[in-house]
C-alpha cells in the first residue's frame, strides 16, 4: 500500500510539473489508453496467478 501512496504521490508531483511548464501529460490522454494499460497490467496478474496455481 505504501509503494501505491508513493507512485501516486509522485504522479501528482509530475502532473503538476508538465501543467507548470505547459507540457503535454506524459500519460495517455483518453480513456481507452487508461483502460487498454490497466488490461495488460490485468492480463499480467492473471497470467501469474494462473502459473502458480496450476504449475507449482
């Protein structure tokens, strides 16, 4: 949970910087990107929990 406040925390700083600078997010700027980096972080978890339940 720590590690996640820190990413998240360090995010905001970025966010902040590029808006101060006026510099375009360097993140995907609609929806379907955010959706389409959660999926392939979902899909990774999946895959490893498959792997352990199943080949170990």
């Amino acid at each position: 949970m720590n590690e996640a406040l820190i990413a998240t925390a360090t995010g905001f700083v970025v966010g902040m910087l590029f808006s101060f600078f006026r510099l375009p997010i360097p993140a995907p700027p609609v929806l379907s990107g955010v959706t389409g980096i959660l999926g392939i972080y979902l899909g990774h978890v999946c895959f490893q929990y498959l792997i352990t339940r199943f080949f170990s």
